[in-house]
C-alpha cells in the first residue's frame, strides 16, 4: 500500500508519496508548531524503523546509483505500526492542505528491494 498526493514524481511519473510534503511542512514557518512537532516526531520513528531501501532501479550495470530512480515505494500491509504511523501523518497532511489517498495494489511491478516492512518495485510497463 501507499500514500500518495495528487502529483506525479519527475522521475517515475507516478503519484508522488506523502514523505517529501511531510518535510516541507515541518519546514514551514508559518505552519502551526504543534503539527511541525508531530510531524519531526514521526519523521525521527520513521527514520529508526525504516529502512532506507538499497536501491530503487533494476539496472545492476555501472553507475546505476547515477540514473533516475524508477522504483516506487510500498508498504506490506503486514507492516501495521508503519501503516498506523502513515496514517497519522496522512491526518496532520490533510490537516494542512494536502489531498492524501491510500491506494493498494497485488502488483506493484519488478521487485528491486524488499524487507520485512517495505517493498520498492518498478513499474510494470503501461501500468501507472
């Protein structure tokens, strides 16, 4: 599963995922300090329970890390505590002004890397 804004990411041109405007939010000045703490508080349990996939391109040739990321990110749907803590950040997105939607899917494309929590896939062709 995944959370995603109304807005394709550059590189994949799927719907971009909710970390990058949860950080732009947290950055914000202007935005209430209470929903900047919640947010850097979610963001610090993400960082320690989440993997930073090692890849995010299928390609196993030189230079991959160079070439524009293809992968998209999902969660398992087993990953309960990453999906309610999503979820939470999902509240305080919509909260400020952002449309967030959940979307699943059985298929989320060529495996690059997966672990207990999180698969990163690239897309089928064709499929969005």
């Amino acid at each position: 599963m995944r959370f995603v804004l109304q807005r394709s990411h550059p590189d994949t041109g799927v719907e971009e995922g909710i970390f990058g405007a949860a950080y732009e939010l947290r950055d914000k000045i202007a935005g209430p300090v209470q929903d900047r703490e919640l947010l850097e508080s979610l963001l610090l349990w993400f960082k320690a329970n989440l993997a930073v996939p090692e890849r995010f391109n299928r390609t196993k040739s030189k230079g991959f890390y160079r070439r524009n990321s293809a992968g998209v990110s999902w969660l398992k749907i087993t990953a309960r505590e990453h999906v309610a803590k999503l979820r939470a950040l999902a509240v305080i997105l919509e909260k400020n002004g952002y449309h967030v939607s959940e979307i699943a899917t059985t298929r989320p494309g060529y495996i690059v890397f997966q672990d207990d929590y999180q698969v990163v896939a690239e897309p089928f062709r064709g499929v969005r």
